[in-house]
C-alpha cells in the first residue's frame, strides 16, 4: 500500500465527507411531507441510516488520520504524548511488575526509544464499540490527540441517536416524528463538518508535533 500523502489525505477527507452529505440530503429528499404511513416508515428507517454515516465517518476519518501519522514515521521525540503511548503500547503493556529492577530496565528502555522512529499501529485502534456514544468519541479523539471540547454540547443528541437507533436496530417500534428525524438530520451533518474541519486543521498546522 503506498503511503498517504498530505493531498492524498485531504482528497479522502473530502471525498467521505461528500458522498455521505449526499446520500443524507438525498434520503431526506425523498421522505413525504404528509403523514402516511410511507413517511413514517422512512423516518424510522432513516435513523440507522442516519447512525451508519454517523460511525462511518468516523470510524474511517479517524482511521486515515492515524494512518497519516502513522506512516511520518516521526522520532518520538517529534510526536505529541499520546502519540507515543501508541507507537510503544506493546512495550508498556509488558510492563507490569513490582520489581525494582525490572522498573529500571523498563526506564532505561523508554530512554533509548526516545530518539527511535515512531511505529503507531494503524489497526484495532480506533474502535467505535458499535455503539458510537459521546463517551466512545471522546475516547477515540483522546487517543489521537484531538481536541473534544468542542463537541460536549453534543453529547446528549449523541447518545440519542444512538439510543434511537438501538431501538430500531432491534427490532422495537419506536415512533420518529419528523422534527425528531430533521433535527438528527442537521446535526450529525454538522458534526461530520466539524469533524472533517478538525482533523484538516491539525494536519495543516501539524498539531500531532510536540
């Protein structure tokens, strides 16, 4: 696989986030504006619908982000911190020991890493769980050192999304009003917005660099 560079990065981005916000608007296009019962079987339908770009997004933005800095292969002197907790992850995951001794080798081993080349896994890192609530976003954002402050007044429509779409997913009637849908509608777009905004501007202004 070739490496990802800089405008291979942003032409994904952009690519995500364009055939999603078109697939969104077109889906909502075609949902009546009379209450029958065709509406409001595409209301309840769009909410996983709506879920799915949801997670999607992330799940593949996050992913390409990673991959991006993955592939700098950056000293970890260069990286940010969480972004050396990823690459040494095997080496402190071994370490869990009362022992002195084996503190001090531990030790003397991260110091001699410090100036080594970056080597952040690029699989099984982000993990949306399935369930993409506020708090497994906010996970995912710490993990590459993106910012989530923004998104706190989020959290609730978050999670009722995701409520709404368990619900749904498994098989229970759960009526959607149109209101309820278009309000899901408008706010994961401009979450997906946001999202792409952040994660462009870090690259740009290179924030994974300590």
């Amino acid at each position: 696989m070739a490496r990802l560079t800089e405008d291979d990065f942003f032409n994904r981005i952009d690519e995500e986030f364009s055939w999603r916000r078109r697939e969104i608007i077109l889906y909502t296009g075609k949902i009546p504006d009379a209450q029958t019962d065709i509406q409001r079987v595409m209301l309840r339908a769009g909410i996983p619908f709506i879920y799915a770009h949801w997670e999607g997004y992330v799940k593949t933005c996050m992913s390409l982000y990673l991959r991006y800095i993955s592939e700098l292969q950056l000293s970890h002197e260069k990286l940010t911190i969480p972004f050396v907790a990823l690459s040494l992850t095997n080496s402190i995951n071994e370490f869990d020991s009362s022992d002195i001794r084996k503190k001090v080798k531990f030790l003397e081993l991260m110091m001699l890493k410090v100036n080594a080349r970056s080597n952040i896994p690029k699989k099984n890192i982000i993990n949306t769980k399935s369930n993409l609530r506020y708090d497994v976003f906010k996970e995912i954002m710490f993990n590459v050192d993106l910012n989530h402050h923004g998104f706190e007044s989020k959290g609730e429509v978050i999670n009722s999304l995701v409520d709404a779409r368990n619900h749904i997913a498994h098989g229970e009637y759960k009526n959607i009003s149109h209101g309820t849908f278009m309000s899901f509608h408008d706010e994961v777009l401009n979450l997906l917005e946001q999202i792409k905004s952040i994660i462009e501007n870090s690259i740009l202004n290179k924030d994974y660099l300590r």
